[in-house]
C-alpha cells in the first residue's frame, strides 16, 4: 500500500466514525459510551493522518 492509499483508507474511516457518531447522536437513546469510544478512535485516526501527512511530506 502506498502512502497515499494508506492516508485516503484513514481518512475514508475517520469520515465513516463522524458519520457514525452522527447517527448515533440524533437518537433520543443514545450510547455516551458507545459515542465515547468512536471519538476516541476518530482521535487515533487523526493523529495517524497526522503522522502519515509528515511522513509524506520528508
């Protein structure tokens, strides 16, 4: 995998977690530990972007 494709499969998860924290948002019911955890991982994969766009970038 290249770089680039690795950046675009992150990126690509990381809109799929705020799409899904989202959803889960709009429900009257809704899982604060299930919304805390998918913000969590949204983090991990911004800062994998992060590091990746660097690692371009040299």
């Amino acid at each position: 995998m290249t770089s680039q494709t690795y950046i675009t499969s992150l990126e690509r998860r990381h809109q799929d977690l705020e799409r899904k924290i989202s959803e889960e948002m709009r429900h009257p019911a809704r899982d604060a530990l299930l919304i805390a955890a998918l913000k969590r991982k949204k983090l991990e994969l911004k800062d994998q972007m992060t590091r990746a766009h660097g690692e371009v970038a040299h």
